[in-house]
C-alpha cells in the first residue's frame, strides 16, 4: 500500500479529496496557500513484508515538484 502523499512546506495545505479509494491506493488534495515551490511524495513496499512470503527491501518512490505562482 502507498503511503499518504506528503508536502514539503507551507507552500501548499491539505484539503479533503472527496474521493473515496481501495485501501492502500494514493490519494491527495491540497490548496495552494503562498508562493512558492513544494515537493509532493509519497512511497510503498515492492514486495510483501508477511514472514513466509517473498520478501525484499525495495521501495517505490513518486514525487512532483509544484511551483506555485
């Protein structure tokens, strides 16, 4: 499962969505609050971590730089 997306900053402030998702699917909203520039991100296992499985130390990173003007 995704992790929920994070902003740097105070360029940008978390609002509801309004969307319903699977667990562990990604989902955010955000209002941009002042000018500047943030990081959205947001990160998830590649494999299972459940002892008996396959399992492995990766991670899946997503990242998007917002500039706000």
């Amino acid at each position: 499962p995704w992790k929920p997306v994070t902003a740097k900053g105070s360029v940008l402030q978390a609002t509801n969505s309004g969307i319903v998702l699977q667990p562990g699917d990604a989902n955010a909203a955000f209002k941009a609050v002042e000018k500047g520039k943030t990081r959205l991100e947001s990160t998830r296992p590649l494999c299972a971590a459940q002892t008996g499985r396959v399992s492995c130390l990766g991670i899946q990173e997503w990242w998007v730089t917002v500039v706000v003007k």
